[in-house]
C-alpha cells in the first residue's frame, strides 16, 4: 500500500482547509491561530504553531467556510506530531454536532487515506 495506512477512526474523515482559532485552557488560556487539515464527525486534524499536551481540553471557535454560524466546541488533544495535532471534539449539545454533521456531508464523498507518523 506504498506507506499509506487506514486508522481505526469511527467516522470517515475529509479534507478541509481553512482557519480557525483555538482556546487553551488553564493556567494561562489564550487564543492560538489553526488551519484545519481533514475534518470528520468525531473530530478535526489541525496544523498549530504551539505544542498542546496530549489530554488537555481546549475549546474550538469555528466558523466552516460558507456557513455563517461560529461555533464554540470544546475538544481533547486525543494526538500531537510536531505542528500536527488530532482533536476530539466533546459536543456541549446535539445542535453544534448536528453543524458538524451538515458541514461535513457538505465536504468531497472521497475520505482522506492518512500516512502514519514515523
């Protein structure tokens, strides 16, 4: 398969590109600048220019391109490479999964196939 390998993930996921800005948590939260790289139902892979501990919450402030809601969704660092890091989102409510949901369906049917990690 030429180095490319489907994870276990729950949902299929599919690549996306656009900004978005992230919430750290405690001791100092602060707001940090991510570019989203695939997206799925459960979750969203991002590029971010500061190391976030595997485990910690944050909440993502997401505004999908051609929907005009922004959304507040809080997520766990479920993995970290480098810039590279994997969210999960935990959804306050079924009405921001149910946004999650609609602007994912709006995405390409052809989910990502992702490389591993070294």
């Amino acid at each position: 398969m030429s180095g490319i390998y489907e994870f276990g993930y729950r949902m299929p996921r599919f690549r996306a590109d656009f900004h978005f800005l992230l919430q750290t948590g405690e001791p100092q939260p602060h707001l940090v600048d991510a570019r989203c790289l695939d997206i799925s139902e459960d979750g969203i892979a991002a590029q971010i220019a500061e190391s976030l501990t595997i485990g910690a919450i944050v909440t993502l402030i997401l505004t999908f391109p051609g929907f005009g809601n922004t959304l507040r969704i809080p997520a766990k660092v479920s993995n970290q490479h480098g810039e590279d890091h994997g969210f999960a989102f935990l959804f306050p409510s079924d009405a921001e999964r149910e946004e999650v949901q609609r602007y994912v369906a709006s995405l390409h049917h052809d989910p990502v196939r992702l490389r591993s990690h070294p």
